[in-house]
C-alpha cells in the first residue's frame, strides 16, 4: 500500500508541475529546447561548400552567393598561380541583403577570424627576398582589370549609400561630417593602393589587425546576442512561476 500512496503522490506532483514546463518563448516542453539551426547559418554552408568542386563554388561567389573565406581564398590562390585574375565578386544591391543582414554578419564572423588568422602563412612566405618579390608580383598581376575594379567601385558606394539611408542617416546635410565618419571607420592601408616588396610584410600585419578587430567585435556581438536570448528566457520563466503562485 505505501509503494501506491508514493506512486500516487508521485503523479500527483508531475500534473502540479507540469505548467513549469512551459514559457512564452516555446510553449510546452518536457527538456529544454534546442536551438533550431538555420540551414542558412555558415555552419551549414560550411559542410555544404566542403562537398562542392571549387568550379561549383566559383560559379555560386560570381553569382553573389557566400563561400567560406578559405575557399575563396584558395581559389584565387590558385587562379594567380595559374596566372589568372582573382574573382571580381558582385556586391548586389542592399535592397537584397536588407532582410538578412544578420546572416551577412553571421558569416562576416567567420570570414573575419579565418583572415585574422590564416593571413601568417603569406608572411611566411615573405621571409625569403626573392619568395617575397614573385608573391609581390604574383598578386599584383592578379588584380582585376581597371574595368572590373569600376564596378565594384560603384557596386559598393551604391550598397553603401543605401545602407545608411536606410539606417536613418541624411547623406545630404553635412558631407565634412560624413566623409571624417568614414575616415574614421577605414584606416589608410600601408603604401596605400600599391604593393610592393617592401611594404608587402606591414600591409599584411595591418590587415591582419584590422580583420583581427572586426573579429572580436563579432565575439562581443554573438556573446550579446546569447545573452539577451538568455534573459528574455528567463524573464518568460519568472512570468510563468509568478502566475503559478497566484493561482495557489
């Protein structure tokens, strides 16, 4: 008989509790629920670029479509080493990316750390005088014709005009301001748009800082982001444990 009274005040408590397994977020739940997974995350876009030819990633990058920094990166390795120019990739137009600038930044992230790290191995290959003059020459080569650095030219100031409008900014009221904004926000490259042998080893470094910047401000971002999503979990459990104790 005591095994029944305990079973019984077993179930008992199970349907007393049971409205602690809900919260607004996710409703009714007997574990915590996971975290749904954007197939569009670079996570899966990672797996996914691992199973495709760089022919087929090359083919996506010119349709404007993401591929993972190192592919990229390989790719136009490749391509200066065969003696061909690096891919020109279109920016598309803001209008597009207006509803998936997280998924933009998502994948900024990771493109981000890759160069911040990845980017020791051509300073490796610096080291040797003569190594450090064929790279030189290699990338330099390499570089898209004048026609092709126009469209992206254009391409970006377009994307970049828009964005802002569309962040509430009025591009028409003060230019001074708004050219120091964007002074402010992109450091002078050494040697500027030339590279050479000898400024080749600080123009890697410095764009190793800066990738290296934008990669921890991601790191901040994400950690922000999780917080938020913790606490707005933890306020709906507070809500719900709130109302329980009224009802009793």
């Amino acid at each position: 008989r005591a095994i029944w009274v305990a079973i019984s005040l077993s179930f008992l408590a199970c349907i007393v509790n049971f409205p602690l397994n809900y919260d607004s977020l996710h409703g009714f739940h007997f574990f915590p629920p996971k975290q749904k997974q954007d197939p569009e995350s670079h996570h899966h876009l990672l797996d996914d670029a691992e199973a495709k030819s760089n022919e087929e990633l090359t083919k996506l990058a010119e349709n404007g479509k993401w591929i993972p920094a190192e592919k990229l990166d390989e790719i136009n390795f490749q391509r200066a080493m065969a003696g061909q120019p690096f891919l020109r990739l279109p920016y598309g137009s803001f209008e597009d990316d207006a509803d998936e600038l997280e998924k933009l930044q998502d994948r900024a992230a990771y493109d981000f750390k890759y160069m911040a790290k990845s980017f020791s191995k051509y300073l490796n290959i610096c080291k040797d005088k003569d190594e450090r003059e064929n790279f030189v020459k290699m990338i330099n080569g390499a570089r898209p014709s004048e026609a092709e650095q126009a469209k992206s030219k254009k391409e970006l100031g377009e994307w970049f005009t828009d964005y802002l409008i569309a962040q509430g900014y009025w591009i028409e009221n003060d230019p001074m301001m708004m050219k120091q904004m964007i002074v402010n926000s992109f450091p002078m490259m050494e040697g500027k748009g030339e590279i050479t042998s000898e400024n080749i080893r600080d123009r890697i470094t410095q764009f190793m800082r800066v990738v290296a910047k934008h990669a921890q401000a991601a790191d901040k971002e994400a950690e922000h982001h999780k917080s938020s999503l913790a606490l707005l979990s933890k306020q709906a459990v507070t809500r719900t444990n709130s109302k329980l104790k009224k009802t009793q």
